[in-house]
C-alpha cells in the first residue's frame, strides 16, 4: 500500500495546539500503517489548506490518497465543504482528479464515529478529569 496517501485534515483554528494536534495525530498514523506518505491539510484558518495538502503528494507515487477528517461525526464540513475542497462529488465521497499530470483516486473515509476505542478515550479523560 505504499502507493496510498493519507490526508489527515483537520478544521483548523487560530490556537497554535490545534494544528499540533492533528500534525502528531497524522504522525502517529504514519508510525503506525503500512501506508505511502502521510500529510496534513485544514478546512480553515491553518495552512496547508486542502488543495495545498493535495499537491504536497506530487512527486511521491501515490495512485491513491484517502481524505481521512480527524472530525467525530458527519456534518456539513463532512458532507459538503470537505468534498468540495478535494474536488469529489459529496454523495460518492470519492473521485479521480489530475493533481500533477497524473490521475489520482480521492476517497473521502468516514469521520472516527462510534467506536469502542472512542468509548475507551472518553472513559481515560473521565478518570483523569478526577485527579
């Protein structure tokens, strides 16, 4: 899987830790797969924004990039503006665009939703929240 990218976009924000955030976030999941390159993208206010984030995978390979928006449930970001800003159609949530003279396949992937390990993360904030 070497030839699938990861865009780990965040919304961004005017505090610095946000882009932190999502900067260790996307790092971590680079750690952590068997993925070509990682990168980051915000939908606001931090740079690079999403179709800067696109082109930051010219010259590595990809075939593919998955749009993975660190973002807990679906909203108009999710379902519109993110979509918009990749070029996909929102109701398919992927597409092939020609980034830099090469087709590329961009999937939109689902925000982290329901998930036992959300449910585990919320419970460590809980307790830690007690001390």
């Amino acid at each position: 899987m070497k030839d699938v990218g990861i865009l780990v976009m965040g919304h961004g924000s005017s505090l610095p830790f946000n882009k932190e955030l999502v900067e260790t976030l996307a790092q971590m999941i680079g750690d952590n797969n068997n993925f070509g390159p990682i990168r980051t993208a915000y939908l606001n206010m931090n740079q690079p924004d999403i179709p800067a984030g696109l082109k930051s995978f010219q010259g590595t390979g990809v075939k593919k990039i998955i749009a993975l928006p660190i973002f807990l449930a679906h909203g108009v970001h999710t379902r519109q503006d993110i979509p918009h800003e990749l070029g996909v159609d929102p109701e398919k949530r992927r597409g092939v665009l020609n980034i830099w003279g090469d087709e590329v396949e961009i999937i939109c992937a689902e925000p982290l939703g329901v998930d036992e390990c959300i449910a585990s993360l919320a419970t460590k904030r809980a307790k830690e929240s007690l001390k």
